[in-house]
C-alpha cells in the first residue's frame, strides 16, 4: 500500500549494499540511519499533482493526447472518483512516495532507541531523530496538500486529513487522521526536530535538514493554516539564524540551468517526482507553455522573467532550471519563501513598512542593477498584502506551492477562478470546489479500510 519493499541502495552503507534474502534488511548503526535519510531517490522527492493541477502553465492540445491518465486528469480537474481519475491504475507516486519516506523516517525513529549513545556519537544521533522527524513531517504535509482538504478551523476536527503512520510495523491498518489530527502531528514533528538539529545549514549536504529548515518548514505549515502571526515568528526564527539572498545579477541568463544545486538561497533542497514528471520536463519544449499572464507579469527589467524563462522557438515561453540544477522543478526551502512568508505575515498584521522592506529587499537582489529599480509602495497594508501576493506568484512560480496558495487564498475569499481551454472546450476550477482535493489511488481504497474523498460525478 504505501511502498515498503526492499530498501534502496544508494552506496553509502553496507546495509544498502547487502543482497538481501528477504525484502527488508533492517538497519543497526548510525551510518546506517544516515545513509537511509541520505536517499535522494526516495527522500529527495515531492508529489507534483499539486504543481500539475495549478495555473502556472497550458498544454497544447496534441502533447495533452498523450499523457497518462493521472496527467490527463489533473489538467482539467476531472470529477469523479479514483478509478476514474487514474483510470484503475494503482501504485500512483504521488501517494506512495511521501509514504516510503515515512516508512524510511519511522525505520530510523524505531532503531535509534537501540543503539547505545555515548559521547562520541550524541550529536550525530540526535541529528539523525530530528531528521527523521523532519522528513516524516514534510511527507505528511506534502501528502495533506493534494488529499485532504484544506485546513479550516471550523471544520478541522471533522474533515478527513492522511493516514498517520508512526510505526514501521507494515501490519499496523491504516485509518484516515482528522485534518486537525494532521496538521497537530506535522507540527509536533517539527517541533521535537528543532532541538535535535544543528544550527548550521549542511551547505554540502542541503538534502540534510537543519534548525533553519525546520523554522522555514513551520512557516510553510503556518501559512497553508493561515495561521499567520504564527508563520511570521517561524519565518523571522528562520531568518534569524540564514537570510542569504542571491543578487540575480551573478546569474547566467544564457543557458537552461542557470543554477546550480549549492544555490546560497537553499536552505533544504527537493525537486518533484522525477519518475512522472512528463508535464514539467516538457515545460522546457514548446508542447508545454508558461501562462502567459503570469509570464508578461515581469517587468523588463525584472532579472527573474530572462532566468526563470526563455522563449522557446515558437515564440513561446518554457521555463529554465531552478534551484535543482537540472530538469526538476525546486520544491524545497529557500530564503526567498521565507522573506515573502514573512512579508506577507506583516502586512496582514498592518505593519505596512516592514512588509515593503522585506519585499524590496527581495526585489533589489531580482532586478537589473542599472538603477532601474524602485521600490513598491503601498497607501495602506491591504494594497501592501496585495503586490506582497503578487510577488509571491511570480518568485514561486513551479516550486509546488501555488496549489496550496490557491486553496487557501480562495478560502480567504481571494476568488481566484481556474479556466482551460483544449480542443475547444472550456474547463473551470471554482474556488473553494471538492475538486481541490485530489482522489486517493484506487489500490489504497480496494484495502477497505480508508474513505474516499468525497467528490462530484464525473
């Protein structure tokens, strides 16, 4: 159900090098634990369902034919339940994935208690269970963005969140948490992490979380509840401890992956599904095009339309490389997140100026250094919480978040109403619709013992 085979070796423990004569071969020692985090095949990786639902870019109509049914659906909100939308297949990434890295988290969180702990290796220990803390915290969050509603207060208690699975033991039935369930053991992750992690980014290890990546996690999390005085303590904890921006000006504009993987602004690095990403590679073709009003939203002197974009040779435009350094989308956390969470945050809580200075402070470091620039100003917080969001849309384009931003800001009465057009035919995506919430796979359900999102007929 949730991808719990045979560990994969990735050549940096001889646990993972071992051929195993039963599907799983458990792990003793701390570089065992640590090789095992160290994954990036299966913890480097986050569900793009979310980023393939989003308004952030259109399909032609001939490259649309040719995807696979969980594609195909997701680009035009298909109704209906999870035999239709996936068209009885099973074994979906976007669901299995997240729940591997819980099962490797919760490995390394059931044998960390069994071995002895001495000065020698008390640190590199307690390193170990605040990773694992964090990593099951982001899968689960990561998985509560396209299956489960969004997070109301009103209804939190009540409304299906994910299955909490907070034990490796794969004969434990899994049942459907509460969103309020969801969200409050995502939180206690995270929390337990802080005081387990160094302070110091691994810079040669960015997959490795640290104390500024927990503090960037809380904000995310905060955010997605809009629980926004919350999200701002996390976002100022986090830049308290890293608040490196990159000036735009040092980026190479003439080449497709105009950043590297050891980008200063990364604080903990992720990119989408690298098994089903066919929409997002070909973003970098012209069967896959930008929206283009999110694209001419650049000023021309705006540094991040000629660095996210290029014009394809249709005279369309296909995005660059991010943060991975290659073909996959960033989805993990970067300073640039935080000062807009933060941003935002502030402005919500009427403290115009200090909102418009974290966003000019980003700006300055995204536009042409030609004197060009000219900071945002704003008569009240609400015009400031305006160009704040704005902002957010084009520095955030393809990093996985627009979907979440889209379910929360429509339940903040933003009213943000999706449209697509293929072969002629119009879909439409209204704000707050159960079509926000993605169907659980269909191998999952025929287990019994999870409910189906509720969703429309098709």
């Amino acid at each position: 159900m949730f991808g719990m085979g045979m560990l994969i070796s990735c050549g940096k423990s001889s646990f993972l090098d071992k051929k195993p004569n039963t599907d799983f071969i458990v792990p003793t020692t701390l570089s065992d634990f640590q090789a095992l985090l160290d994954n990036d095949a299966v913890m480097g990786i986050t569900p793009n369902l979310g980023e393939l639902s989003a308004d952030n870019y259109y399909l032609r109509d001939s490259f649309w034919l040719g995807l696979d049914a969980r594609q195909h659906n997701a680009y035009i909100w298909l109704p209906g339940d999870g035999t239709v939308f996936y068209n009885g297949q099973g074994q979906q990434d976007d669901w299995d994935l997240p729940y591997k890295q819980v099962f490797y988290a919760n490995v390394v969180l059931d044998g960390l208690p069994k071995v002895k702990v001495d000065s020698s290796n008390e640190q590199t220990w307690k390193a170990l269970k605040g990773a694992a803390l964090f990593m099951r915290a982001y899968a689960f969050y990561n998985v509560a963005q396209v299956f489960a509603p969004v997070y109301d207060s009103l209804s939190a208690a009540t409304d299906m969140g994910i299955p909490l699975r907070l034990s490796p033991d794969v004969n434990v039935i899994s049942t459907r948490a509460t969103v309020k369930e969801t969200y409050q053991q995502i939180l206690a992750d995270l929390d337990s992490a802080l005081n387990l992690l160094p302070s110091a980014i691994p810079f040669a290890n960015r997959n490795r979380p640290s104390k500024p990546a927990v503090f960037a996690m809380l904000a995310r999390v905060y955010l997605s509840m809009r629980a926004y005085g919350l999200a701002k303590v996390y976002a100022e904890s986090c830049l308290q401890l890293y608040s490196t921006l990159t000036d735009y000006n040092t980026v190479p504009t003439g080449t497709n992956f105009p950043f590297t993987v050891f980008e200063p602004e990364v604080i903990f690095q992720s990119s989408f599904l690298t098994s089903s990403t066919q929409i997002l590679v070909e973003l970098f073709y012209p069967r896959c095009v930008v929206d283009s009003v999110l694209y001419s939203s650049y000023a021309p002197n705006d540094l991040r339309g000629r660095i996210f974009y290029r014009i394809n040779s249709v005279g369309a435009p296909n995005i660059r490389g991010s943060y991975t350094g290659n073909f996959y989308p960033f989805s993990g956390l970067a300073t640039d997140e935080v000062y807009l969470v933060r941003a935002e945050c502030l402005a919500r809580a009427g403290q115009k100026d200090s909102a418009l200075t974290d966003l000019n402070l980003l700006l300055k470091n995204r536009w042409l250094n030609d004197g060009s620039f000219a900071p945002v100003v704003a008569a009240s917080s609400v015009a400031a919480l305006d160009s704040i969001l704005v902002e957010r849309r084009k520095e955030l384009a393809f990093r996985g978040l627009r979907w979440t931003d889209l379910r929360r800001l429509n339940k903040e009465g933003a009213a943000i109403q999706l449209t697509r057009l293929l072969f002629g035919q119009t879909y439409k995506l209204l704000p707050n619709s159960p079509l926000y919430v993605l169907p659980i796979p269909p191998d999952v359900i025929s287990l019994g013992e999870i409910q189906q999102n509720p969703r429309p007929a098709q």
